[in-house]
C-alpha cells in the first residue's frame, strides 16, 4: 500500500521534472556536483590505493626499505624542532647495505639510486632519461618483468660491467619496430653500454608506464652517472624463517651500533615498513577525505536549498490537487509522504546524474593516467543514501505546508 | 423513512473575517434517507457551498449534531474525516478536478489508493467504475483527450468507485452545455434508480428539478424542504 502510493510520488516527480527541465535541472545541479565529486575522489583514492597495494606487493610482503628520512607522509618532521630534521641524517652508503646484508635473518638487499641523464643509440640521443643503479635482485622488488633478454648477473654487478636493462617505452624510442634491443650497443652520459634486457613496469602510481627508463648495476651507476649525491636507498628482504617487525629490529640495531648511536638518540636513519607507509598514505587519503566531504556538503546543501525552492513552488502549483487528494480521503500523513517522496525523487535522480558523471570521470582517470581508478560501492550506496537524506530534510517544510493545507481552500483556490 | 444516512441538528457555521463575524449556518436540521435524490438550492451568500462543505466533511461545524451513517462526525479530527470522506462519500465537482497528468484509470483509482487497495483490485474496481458511466473505452485517456462531458463522467466514476453512502455532487453541470448536462442527469438518474443516495448543490432550477426532492437556503437557513417530481427517466 506504502508502495503503490511511494511509487505514485516518484511517478509524480519525474512527470515534474520532465515537465520543468530547466527548474529541475537547476534545482537538483548542486545535488549531481557533491555526489559527482564525492564518486570521482572516492574512485581515484581507490585506484590510488590499490597500486600502492599492488606495488607493495610486487615486493613481497616482507619486504621493508632503509631510507635516509622518512620521505613518505605528511609527518615528517615528527618528533623535531627543525623544518627539515633530515639535514643531519648522514646519507645511506653502499657499506650500510653491505652491513645488512650479513645479518642472519637478512636473505637479500638491494641498493637503489636513481637521476636523469642522456642516453643515445647511433644517431638517436634522448635526454631526461630515468637511470636507475639497482643490486642484482632489483626485478624482484620493483615487480614488473624481463620480456626479453635477462637483468644483469651478481657478477656484473660485482664486476661493475657496462650493461643496461631498458624499459619498453626506451626500446621503442630508440629502434625501430621489429628491432631486438637485446645486443645492442648505447651510450649513457657518453659511455658504452650494452643493452642485456628489456623490462616492463608493473602498472603503478609511480612506475608511470609511459616514461623512458634504464636500469644498471649500481656499482656501475656510481662510476659513470652524474647525479646528486646521498640519495641512495635499500631494500632488505628478510629470511623465510624470520617475521617482517624482527628483521626489522635487527637492522635497527645493527646500523645504530655502526652510526655509534647512544641509547637516547633517535635513529638518524629511517625503516619504513610497508604498515608504515601505508599508515602515512592513509594519513594523507584521510585529509582528502575531508575536503571530499566538505565540498560535497556544500554541493547538498545548495541542491538542498534548491529542493525547498522547488517543492514551495510545486506546492503553490498543486494547491488544489492537493485539495482534491484530501476530499478523496488523503490523510495529512499521506500528502505528507507523497511531497516527502517527490523531493527525494528529485534529488536521487540529482544524485544518479552525479554518479554518472563520476564515474565517466573515474573511467577518464583510469585511461589517461596509471590510477586504476574505480567506484567502490559504498561510495555509490553513501552518495545515493545522502541524496535521498538531502531530499527528505530539506523537502519537510514544503510537504509540511502541503499536508497543512485546509481542503475546503485549497479546491477553491485558482 | 427508514434510518436516515444523515441526521443534521441545528448546524451552526461561523467564520471569523478580521473583526467581523460571518454566520453561514444559523442552525439547519435535516435527515436524508437512503436512497434520496436531493438537490440543495439557494442565491449565493444562502450557505449552500457551506452545507456543502459540511454535508463533504470538508470542512466542521461550529456547533449542532451531524450523523454520516450512523457516526457522528461533527467532532472528528482532520485525519479521522480524511477516512470517513474515503469511504462514504464520493465527491462530483463544477471543474471536474481530475489530475491533469493522469489517466482515467488511474485518476480513478486515486480514492483507491487512500483507502488501501491493492494494484491488481484497484485496477479491476476502477475499469467497472468506468464501465458504469460508459467510459470503459476511454481508460487510457488523459484528461485533455476527453470531453468536458467524458471528464465530468470519469470524475462521477471516480466518486463511486469506492461504493461511498452518498453521491455529493456541486454544481455538476456548471461547467458543461445542455446537451452535456442533460447527459450528466441521465447518468445521475440511473445511478439513483440502482439505488445511490445523490446530494447535489445547484443553483439551477432545471438541474434541481431532476432530484426527488430539494431543499432551498436562505441566509443560513432551510426556507424550504419540498418534494419535487424527477423529470428525468
């Protein structure tokens, strides 16, 4: 019975918006903009979220990262009196990572150092090239694959020979379709360099599929590259045998004993487990957040304003079918119920158009940049539900005024 | 006269105009048996529209008795005379009042509705109402389709679909010409000869004088109660 009159309501509402598109559209604009809003963040948070998840993974789960300072969140000068506390912290060296690596729950660690520098093939020679000096281990922790070819050896490594492993994206730029990279001679900052592989990313937030990249031995990488120095960070995978938290405790320990830490001193190094940074990522996303929900606030409200707006005038309209539903038998409760439906009809459909748009707008994340953005469904259920709460509050005074209406007036009214 | 199915004593109806007090009603008694075809005349200012009113359970009097089939509804709050109009009275108004965007079907079935009837009664009780008043090929018209004539016989569908004691119709035929109106008395005639109480306000003579019998207002008054000779059917 509720139902038969609810769908009544919602027939009634569509046949009002359908007859005042402009009103309507205006009325219901501020209701689409929050929810649109709220759905695109929600979708791109998401995304983002999942190829942290994702690259993390790629590392395996153990896998934690010795940094000179905490480079990921927004709390970085926890803790300290200075703006940037890190300034004191000396940088990472090739020795720490070797230290490490003959602790006993340590299985393996790998360097990294990253800059920019040219690279150049015969007559080709591009600049700005992403080059990276990894340890051997390097694929396993930045994820991704070897397509053709294979990474370097320990012994290129050890050895500090001129060898490159080059993404797809510098491939492509450097020979021709149909040639195989895997052979052939380059130049990096004017040295030679012999191509031994060709990597491609696995899609994340930051291994931006679309960039040109190479990757060599990092004992290789500090001889002939010109970067900014003290930048140099490692990867340590702990044994099987050993938990993520005590591999970590003993890496602590190990590089405090070499740094002559006394007990009271902070570490002048930073661990970052993966709990670590997604805490701090989560730190950030939760401001997001925020903003989300104040924007989408301000978007409700005005499309709310705009409900009140319209309802009063619908109501005005519709004085005397008022009249005639209450000489037919419609009890107050019921004129009520039928207004209350036409507002949250309004603003669902305001929110559907919202939630369209939103997720138009994920999908343009999704193909246009490497978030895997997609519209989790509690946002769809939260923006939907706030839609219909938008329409029941702010439709109150107008269905209260309608309810109120005195019949013998209100079929008399012209 | 068997027990009347409305039983008015001494209806009183006072309006408050800023400072001024208006006295519609200034005590009017009468009984309406089952069954009755009754016009209520008068000059405008007679308190016929607020009989009406009253007689509709539109609106409360101000002081007396009103008995609507055995309840007495004068002190009814505004939800409990929402019931009672649902169910024993059926409404015939001058301009028809049928939602525009509706169809006849289920502008019929809008008492329906309100009384709680399921989709699937609802339909079949509204499409028999229309057969009633000779509309059964007319259901799926909006009102814009239809003739004044055909708009008023929907409207008179939809005032007994819901079986109600009396039939109250206000100035029925205002709105249509005399071809029209006499088609209109004809429905109400034969409505009346299955057995439907009619009430019907009018300021018409030649309306009022197909009613059984009529009941004239003057200044909040009954001047006159007769019987007259219905001269239709």
């Amino acid at each position: 019975m509720n139902v038969a009159r609810a769908l009544e309501g919602v027939g009634i509402a569509l046949d009002s918006i359908r007859s005042n598109k402009v009103r309507a559209g205006l009325t219901i604009l501020g209701v689409a903009i929050g929810v649109m809003v709220v759905i695109a963040m929600a979708s791109a948070i998401t995304g983002v979220n999942r190829s942290i998840t994702a690259m993390l993974e790629s590392a395996g789960p153990k896998t934690f990262f010795v940094q000179r300072f905490f480079q990921g969140g927004l709390n970085i000068s926890d803790g300290s009196d200075e703006l940037s506390p890190w300034r004191k912290n000396p940088w990472i060296t090739v020795e720490d990572a070797e230290l490490v690596h003959q602790l006993p729950l340590v299985q393996d660690v790998s360097v990294s150092e990253g800059t920019e520098g040219p690279v150049s093939y015969e007559d080709i020679s591009l600049k700005g090239v992403l080059i990276a000096g990894f340890g051997p281990s390097w694929v396993l922790v930045t994820g991704g694959e070897i397509v053709s070819g294979r990474t370097f050896t320990s012994a290129e490594y050890a050895a500090g020979a001129h060898v490159a492993v080059v993404n797809d994206k510098l491939a492509e730029s450097l020979f021709p379709r149909g040639v195989d990279p895997v052979g052939k001679r380059i130049r990096v900052f004017g040295q030679p360099f012999t191509i031994v592989g060709v990597h491609v990313e696995a899609a994340s937030l930051f291994g931006g599929g679309d960039q040109v990249r190479m990757a060599m031995p990092h004992t290789t990488f500090v001889k002939v590259a010109d970067y900014r120095k003290g930048w140099m960070d490692f990867s340590v995978l702990p044994v099987a045998s050993a938990t993520s938290l005590e591999a970590q405790e003993e890496v602590i320990s190990a590089l405090r004993a070499k740094r002559g830490l006394k007990p009271m001193q902070e570490n002048n190094f930073a661990v970052l487990s993966q709990d670590k940074i997604l805490d701090s990522f989560n730190n950030i996303t939760a401001g997001f957040f925020a903003v989300m929900v104040a924007l989408s606030g301000v978007g409700l409200m005005v499309g709310g304003v705009g409900v009140v707006a319209i309802m009063m005038i619908s109501v005005t309209e519709r004085t005397r079918e008022i009249g005639v539903r209450k000489a037919l038998g419609a009890t107050k409760r019921e004129i009520m119920f039928q207004f209350l439906v036409e507002a949250a009809t309004l603003t669902v459909v305001g929110g559907t158009i919202g939630l369209a748009l939103g997720a138009l707008i994920a999908v343009a994340i999704r193909s246009n940049t490497t978030i895997p953005a997609s519209v989790p469904l509690w946002s769809v259920v939260v923006s939907l539900a706030a839609s219909v709460v938008t329409g029941v509050l702010f439709g109150l005074y107008p269905a209260f005024r309608a309810a109120r209406l005195d019949p013998v007036e209100a079929l008399r009214f012209e | 006269m068997s027990e009347p199915i409305i039983r008015i004593r001494d209806l009183t109806r006072h309006y408050e105009m800023g400072t001024e007090t208006v006295q519609a009603l200034r005590g009017v008694s009468l009984d309406i048996g089952r069954n009755e075809y009754l016009a209520i005349m008068g000059p405008s200012g007679s308190g016929k529209s607020t009989m009406m009113n009253m007689i509709g359970c539109l609106d409360t009097p101000t002081g007396g008795e009103y008995w609507l089939n055995g309840q007495e509804v004068s002190q009814l709050s505004d939800d409990q005379l929402a019931r009672v109009r649902n169910k024993e009275i059926g409404f015939v108004f001058q301009t028809f009042n049928l939602l525009p965007r509706a169809t006849s079907l289920h502008n019929v079935e809008l008492p329906l509705v309100y009384a709680g009837v399921s989709s699937r009664e609802r339909r079949s009780r509204a499409s028999a109402a229309l057969g009633r008043v000779g509309l059964g090929n007319r259901m799926d018209h909006r009102p814009n389709e239809l003739s004044g004539g055909q708009r008023q016989r929907v409207a008179i569908a939809r005032a007994l679909v819901n079986e109600p004691s009396i039939l109250l119709a206000d100035e029925p035929t205002g709105n249509l010409d005399s071809t029209t109106s006499e088609e209109i008395m004809q429905v109400f005639a034969e409505l009346h000869r299955q057995g439907q109480t009619i009430i019907m306000v009018t300021h018409e003579a030649d309306i009022a004088a197909h009613a059984d019998r009529t009941v004239v207002l003057r200044d909040g008054k009954v001047e006159t109660d007769r019987a007259t000779h219905g001269v239709a059917a």
